[in-house]
C-alpha cells in the first residue's frame, strides 16, 4: 500500500537554508507578467528546483503583495529577486556573465523544447513573455535563441506559469 506522506516528513529546507545553500545555474527573467498569480506561480516553481534568481522586468509586480503571495506560499522569501525595469538591459548583462538566454517564445527558428540539447552544468536564463504579446521582439533579438513547447491540440499558448513549470522541469534535467 501507498501511504501519503505527511508535511513533517518531507525534510523541507528552512529559508535560512535555502538562502544557504548552492543554487541551480538557471535564471528566470518575467518580461511584463500582467497576473500577480503566475509571479507567484514562478516562484514557487522557482523554490522548488532551487534556482538561482528571477528578474521582474517592466510592468510585472514585485513582491510583497497578497497576490504573489497566494500562489507563492512564501517562496518569494526564500528565491532571490530584483527587479530591473528593461528587460534588454538583464539579457545582455546575463549574456555577458556567460549565461545563454532562451526566450520561450512561437518563432521562426525557435528550438523545440524536446530537440534542445544543453551541456552539464550550463549557465541558462528563460525568458518568459507578457499573458498576451508574449516576449518582446527586441528582446528575442537580443537571446541567444527562442524555445517552443510542441503543442498538438487546437490552442496556440499555455498559461505563462505552467509553460515556465513545463520549460524549468525539462531545462533542468538537462543542466544537472
């Protein structure tokens, strides 16, 4: 029999701990998120692979606030965040500490997320795009290259958090 385990059983990290210990070489950047829910989703999901940081760029909230704070439960304490107003100028900069950054993005030349191959240990940032307008174009200019999820259905786009859970889940099986 399968027995659920309980919260006390999970050897949860404290966010002293967390802070503490070493983090995945993986950056998210939120490229003018609308809903308070997906940053908080982010983080979260953020936490939960132990990343190394999230940029809020443009017009995403920053927390604190009650609706990052829903979704979040708090991870938006433990996962380190600025936030920095032009989304371009954290690309460039990331580019030049040596990460490659992927905007998550329905291009012309974009990567299929199942055909991408990363090295051990590779230094990433996703950027991920506005509910609407998706990621900007002068900032898809500035990546390193665009990622596509496949989708075989009749819709064209996912949620902006469960596409960011979807890209953090496959990316990081791939660096580690």
């Amino acid at each position: 029999m399968i027995r659920k385990l309980k919260i006390t059983e999970l050897n949860r990290l404290s966010t002293s701990e967390f802070k503490e210990i070493d983090k995945v070489p993986f950056i998210v950047i939120l490229d003018n998120i609308r809903s308070m829910y997906n940053v908080g989703s982010v983080f979260r999901t953020a936490d939960a692979f132990r990343l190394e940081k999230i940029y809020l760029c443009g017009i995403t909230s920053v927390p604190p606030h009650a609706e990052i704070h829903k979704t979040a439960l708090g991870a938006e304490e433990s996962v380190d965040w600025e936030y920095i107003e032009d989304t371009v100028h954290i690309v460039d900069r990331l580019k030049e500490e040596g990460y490659t950054v992927f905007s998550i993005e329905q291009a012309e030349g974009s990567t299929m997320l199942n055909e991408l191959e990363l090295q051990k240990n590779q230094k990433i940032a996703i950027v991920m795009g506005n509910e609407v307008k998706g990621v900007q174009q002068e900032v898809i200019n500035h990546s390193n290259g665009c990622i596509e999820i496949p989708q075989y259905g009749t819709k064209h786009s996912m949620n902006v958090s469960v596409t960011t859970g979807i890209v953090i889940w496959d990316l990081f099986n791939k660096i580690i």
